[in-house]
C-alpha cells in the first residue's frame, strides 16, 4: 500500500486514476475544486499554496506516486486561467512534494512514480507561437498576455491550451533527468491523451469547436476512454515503470503520427553531444 495525491480528481481521467488506486487500496489523496478530501482552486496562487501543504500534512511527508491531471480546455476568456491550471499548477504542487517523492523512494526501496497530464495539443495544435511557449517557460504572463492578443485571434484559447501543455511537458523532460528528480529515486513522466470522451471534451463538443473536433483526423477513429487511459496511468505508477524517465506517452489514436511521422523522433546534432557527454559523468551505474 503506497501514498498517492491525484489532483483533478472529481471528473474524467482523474476520477478514473483514483477509482484505481483506491481498488488496490492505496491511500489517495484526493485535490480539486469540489467533491474531494482537499477542495482547492489550483488557479489561485493561495489555493496551489494550500493544496500542497494539506496534502503532506495528510500523507505525513511521505508520497510513493503524484498524479496531475487537474486540467482546464481551451474555452474562451480563461487564457490565464488555463496558463495557471495547466502549467503553474502541477510544477509547483511538483515541486513542493519533491522531497516527500524522494522519501517515499527511500522508504519503499523502489522508485516512486509522477505522472503529469500533458495533451496531443501540444504537438497538434498548428502554429502556437514560439514566443508564447517561451513566455511560460521563463514565467512572463505579461509576455503572454501581449503574445495571445497579438497573434492569437479566434485561436487564442487554442493556443494557450496547446501552449501550456508544451510548456509543461518541456518541463517534465528538462526536470525529470536531473540528480534532484531522477538521482533522488523519482520518475518524472508525461502522458499526452488525445481526444478522450469526459466532461472536459463534452464541453468542447457543446460549443463552437464541434465540427473542429469531429472533424479532427484520428486514425483509429473515435474517442479514447477515460478508463484506458487510467489504465496507461497505473501502469506508468507501476514497478514496471522503474525505467520510463522523461518520456511523453502518447495515447491519441494516432492523430501525433499522423502529422508528425517524420518530426520524432530526430537525432541529436552532434554539436550537442559533447556538452551532454561531460555532464553525464554526475550520473553511476550499479
Ligand atoms: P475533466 O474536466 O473531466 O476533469 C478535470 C478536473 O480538473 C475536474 O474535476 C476539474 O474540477 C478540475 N479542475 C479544473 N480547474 C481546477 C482548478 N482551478 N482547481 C482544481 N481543480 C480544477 O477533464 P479530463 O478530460 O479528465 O482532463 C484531465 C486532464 O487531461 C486535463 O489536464 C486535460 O487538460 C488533459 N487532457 C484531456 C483531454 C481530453 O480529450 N479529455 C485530451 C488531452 C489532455
């Protein structure tokens, strides 16, 4: 029986993760804005603040797994609200529980597991400028807000969502590798769902995005279950997952290879290796 938060997990994917956990009997943790033991808006810098210190205070400062999949779409008008949900959110509710992951790692003897939702759009959605990427990544919500009423238009929900999960998972692969997340026994790992029919997607499909969404190329055809991709989610929180450090699981139906068969994976330049090659000495071998 191991500690685990899973932040939204009042609907969709979340609440899937959770039903899970709870099977195996796990104690879960549980954060979102309603119907949950730690009711937080994630939005908010005070909410983040609270949610990360009732949840140590409820696991005792020992976590074995982290799950965020606490997530607004791309609806119009909540640009920063998206941006403070989807990308500010997990990164410091991460960071804040590092040390209780490490420790969760060092009780149990195996590593513990982190699984962030990132999303398709990050890679799918054409044209998020690189600018606007950049300004999450650097923390500059004045660049962004300029960035989306310059360049974004009709798009501009589109591509703060699809930003804010290409930041994130960025983040989740520049992070995941270092000594304090991969050398402290933690495993720091995205999944990326494509469209998958929750409450979320329903919303989307309730508005004006219908015939985008409908007519969106997936090459399997249809919509993912929520339950699957929970599925993946466990399976990224097992043993099995001891190995997977830093890699973005794509679990789409195929709408990534469609557009992008020839764009991943690519090699590194070779002007980079040697760079990687003398920093990979901090990292030992058994
Ligand atoms: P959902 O809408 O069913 O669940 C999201 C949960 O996040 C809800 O319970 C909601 O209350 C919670 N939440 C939203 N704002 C919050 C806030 N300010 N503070 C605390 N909790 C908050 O959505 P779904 O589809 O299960 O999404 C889960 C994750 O997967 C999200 O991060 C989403 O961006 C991502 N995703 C979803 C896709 C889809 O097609 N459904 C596709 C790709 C990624």
């Amino acid at each position: 029986m191991g500690n685990y938060v899973v932040t939204g997990s009042a609907s969709g994917m979340g609440a899937e993760v959770v039903a899970r956990l709870r099977a195996d009997e796990h104690r879960v943790i549980t954060v979102d804005l309603r119907s949950a033991d730690v009711v937080a808006d994630l939005s908010t810098a005070p909410g983040r603040e609270s949610a990360a210190t009732e949840v140590l205070h409820r696991l005792d400062g020992t976590l074995h797994g982290a799950v965020l999949a606490a997530g607004v779409g791309p609806l119009p008008g909540r640009e920063e609200v998206i941006a403070q949900v989807n990308y500010v959110a997990p990164i410091q509710l991460l960071e804040s529980w590092r040390e209780a992951l490490a420790a969760g790692a060092a009780a149990a003897g195996v590593s513990s597991k982190v699984v962030v939702f990132g999303s398709n759009s990050a890679s799918v959605t054409p044209g998020i400028p690189q600018l606007l990427v950049r300004s999450f990544l650097n923390d500059r919500p004045r660049t962004r807000a300029r960035v989306l009423k310059a360049f974004g238009g009709r798009n501009a929900p589109a591509f703060a969502y699809g930003a804010s999960k290409l930041a994130l998972s960025t983040w989740v692969r520049r992070t995941a590798v270092t000594p304090e997340w991969a050398g402290a026994g933690i495993r720091l790992n995205a999944i990326a769902p494509g469209a998958i029919m929750t409450p979320l997607l329903q919303s989307q499909l309730d508005g004006a995005e219908r015939e985008r969404i409908e007519t969106f190329p997936v090459p399997v055809g249809g919509y993912g279950e929520a339950g699957h991709l929970a599925d993946w989610v466990a399976f990224m929180l097992s043993p099995a997952a001891d190995f997977l450090c830093g890699s973005i699981v794509y679990v789409d139906g195929g709408t990534d290879a469609y557009f992008r068969a020839d764009a991943w994976p690519a090699s590194s330049s070779l002007l980079s290796i040697p760079r990687w090659l003398l920093r990979a000495r901090a990292f030992s071998r058994p």
